[in-house]
C-alpha cells in the first residue's frame, strides 16, 4: 500500500479515531477479562487466588457482556463466603496461614533451583522447570493469600452471622 494513500491518525476523521480507539478498548478488556478468568479456573485447583480471579476477570467481561454480569454477584457472594469461613475458627486460621508459608518457601526453594536430586529419573533439565519466574509467582500468591486471611480476618472474625456478612460485603455495604 502507498504510504501517500494510507491514512493516519492526523488525516482519520474524529468519529473514526472514536470508533478505532473503542475496538482497541474492547480488544483489551477482552484479552484482560478472558486471561483472569481462565487464571481464576485454573487457580481453583492450583496453588492461588481462584474465586478471586474468577471474580476480577467477570468484573472486567461485565462490561462488555450481560451473561457475565449475570454471573458477577453469586461468584463474588461465593467468594466472601468462602473468606467468612475461613476465619471463623483458630484451626482453619492457622492451618490458611501455614499453607501460605509454605507456598512462599516452595516458591523460594523453586526460584533458587537447586541440583536435581539423584532419584530423579529424568533429565535434570525437567528438574523445578522454570525457575524465578515460577518461584516468584507462588511468592505472590503467598503474599496475597496472606493479605487475604488477613482483610477477612478483620472483616468477618467474630461475626455473628458471617454468611450474612459475606452477602453484605459481596454488595458492597
């Protein structure tokens, strides 16, 4: 194409320029909400932040789609339900902050990729395969489930009603 012939953005009408900017907008969000729920599904079975990823990924798609609205509000009810439960008693407490550590630890031993031991009876290569990048991912998962316990430590220990607290702050009261 002749660079004479093809527009751009000085020579683009202003609807157009609107017009692209949105596609642009819209491709995003698409990109974005797609990636945290299919992080949010694969996170409920993994180590991480599964409702809460699945929560931001609807939120994002939300705006483009109603049958994600839709299925905002009983995710996020789910979600502070689930946060309600686990404070409710020191075992469950304890037991959240301990897995947590643990991920942490695992993702520091992870990053720091020691020698394949000798019973490992494939090639070393396939030994903690990824290094930092997978080591600093269950440091951030650590880091946020601990924010987590924490927030809904305050929030909802104590509570009377913790599934009518949970219903409450899924809506935002």
């Amino acid at each position: 194409m002749d660079h004479a012939t093809t527009p751009d953005r000085d020579t683009m009408s202003p609807d157009s320029r609107r017009r692209s900017s949105r596609v642009v907008r819209r491709l995003i969000l698409e990109i974005v909400g797609w990636a945290l729920v299919l992080a949010g599904i694969a996170a409920l079975v993994l180590p991480g932040p599964g409702l809460l990823l699945l929560v931001a990924g609807l939120a994002v798609l939300s705006q483009q789609y109603e049958w994600a609205e839709r299925r905002l509000e009983p995710v996020k009810i789910q979600a502070f339900k689930s946060a309600a439960d686990g404070v409710q008693t020191w075992p469950r407490i304890i037991a959240s902050c301990s897995g947590a550590v643990v991920l942490g630890a695992v993702g520091v031993y992870w990053g720091v990729g020691p020698d394949a031991p000798d019973w490992w009876p494939v090639r070393d290569s396939w030994w903690l395969v990824g290094g930092w990048g997978t080591g600093a991912t269950m440091l951030l998962s650590a880091v946020v489930a601990l924010g987590f316990i924490g927030y809904s430590f305050r929030r909802f220990r104590g509570v009377v009603d913790p599934e009518a607290a949970a219903e409450r702050a899924a809506r935002g009261d």
